[in-house]
C-alpha cells in the first residue's frame, strides 16, 4: 500500500492554518474603514498616535471576526483563539501609546461607545435577529465614533468639529442600510408587502436626510460644503426607487454599497480639508 501524502494537501492545509478569519461582508468594512478613514484623513495629516488609533480599530475589528468564527465553528478550531490573542496583543499595543505617552485620555470614553454597539447586539438575540435593521443601526452609530476618536488621537484636541466627526458617517452608513434593505428585497409576488415596508423606509430617510443635514450644518457639526457629499448617495437612491429595480445577489450588492462607501469617503475627505 502507497501511504505516500500528496505534497498539495498539506500546503493547502498549512494555508488554511495560518490564515486569519477575515470578515466575508463586503458592507463590515465599510461601516470600519469608512469612518476610520475619515478620522484620519478629514481634519489635517495624519500623525503617529491617529496611526496607531486606526491600526487599533482594524485589529480590534479583526479580533471580533476570529471570536465569531471560533463560536460559529464545530468542532472549535484553535486557531482561530490563537488568532483572536495576537489580535488582542496588537490592539493592546496599538492603542496602549496614544492614551499613556501622547495622553489621549478621552479616547477611553471613545473606546467605550465604540465598543458598546457591537456587544449589545451580540449580547441581546432581540437586537441580533427580531430586530436585525434596529441592530445593525446601533452598531453604525457606535463604529462612527471611530472618526471622532481616530481624529482627536491625531490632534490631541477635541472641539465641535472633532466631537461630531462622527455624524456625516453614521448619516450615510445609515441610509446605505436602507438602501441594501431595499435592494435586496424579494421581487415576488408574495412579497410584495415586505418590498413596499422597504421601499417607503428608504424613501423616509432620505426624504428626511436634507432635513438632517440642514440642522447639522446649522448647529455648526458639519460643514456645509461637506454636505455635497451626499448628492450621489440621495441620487442613487431616487433612481433605485424611480427604476424600482428589482432584487440583485448578496454579492453584487455588497461590491457596489463597498465602490459607493470609498467614493463617499473620498469625497467627504476632500470636502472638509476644503473647508478646513
């Protein structure tokens, strides 16, 4: 009997071994590095401590991904614990500095809103299943605070324009779950009511989104040029409902709501530096 091993296996299983669980949804990241890019981008250059915030982020986000996986696997594989500690190593390192030897002490209360959303949901089943949109809002929110908190790490000061860097993000994370709502709605016959809910919410926010904008820019937490940057955003979406465009697949839609959420980044990127 041949008990030779194919060599392909075995480099194919050394792979799977060493590679790190990384979060499948294409909308994930976006709600992640949309407002951490904006923290670290919008107000001034990016220093040394706003850096290391944002490594933080994507490492703490990263840890959150292997836990889900070691809870979603069965049997329970290893490595993916052996992944969530090198990931909670580095977001100890990452976030460590900033807050002891620049003193950004208020990122402790930053760290805490950011990290509150993400537990509630995964804590309460309410949140998590019966009333996923309610869940996945309140995890938005709670992940926006990333700019406000990746910004003043660069900074070291925390006015109005920093304290509310995290409100055009959350404007537009929120409207994009609308939308993929709306998108991904079933074009059958039966139905049809579930379709219509999903369309009148999207037509809702964003009817009401102007309304949002004009208030924020009048209490002074967004720039008003900075509000441009919702023009293709409301555009799409009154296309989307004139065209009533019928049901498109998980993954299409989750690599168009990820081409729209950098192209919105770059745009309110560009948009506050000039309105510096």
């Amino acid at each position: 009997m041949d008990n030779h091993i194919p060599a392909v296996p075995l480099r194919t299983t050394f792979r799977r071994a060493i590679q790190p669980p990384l979060p499948r949804e294409h909308g994930a990241w976006a709600w992640l590095l949309l407002p951490a890019l904006t923290g670290l981008l919008a107000i001034g250059w990016p220093s040394a401590p706003a850096w290391l915030v944002f490594g933080g982020a994507v490492l703490g986000f990263l840890l959150r991904a292997a836990m889900d996986s070691w809870r979603a696997s069965q049997p329970r594989r290893h490595r993916y614990l052996v992944w969530a500690v090198l990931f909670g190593i580095g977001l100890h390192l990452m976030i460590v500095p900033p807050v002891t030897h620049w003193h950004r002490w208020v990122l402790l209360p930053l760290g805490a809103g950011i990290a509150i959303g993400p537990l509630c949901v995964q804590t309460v089943r309410w949140l998590r299943i019966q009333r996923r949109v309610l869940g996945e809002a309140v995890v938005v929110a709670s992940l926006s605070l990333l700019a406000s908190a990746v910004a003043y790490a660069g900074t070291g000061e925390f006015d109005r324009s920093i304290g509310f860097l995290w409100l055009p993000a959350a404007l537009y994370l929120w409207g994009s779950i609308t939308f993929v709502r709306m998108s991904l709605a079933p074009a059958t016959s039966r139905a049809t009511r579930l379709r219509q809910e999903r369309r009148r919410t999207a037509t809702l926010y964003h009817a009401g989104l102007p309304l949002a904008l004009v208030a924020s820019v009048a209490g002074g937490a967004i720039p008003a040029l900075a509000t441009l940057a919702y023009i293709p955003m409301m555009a799409r979406t009154a296309y989307a409902l004139w065209r009533n465009t019928p049901a498109v697949s998980v993954q299409e839609l989750g690599i168009r709501e990820a081409i729209h959420a950098g192209a919105f980044a770059a745009l309110l990127i560009t948009l506050y530096r000039l309105a510096g």
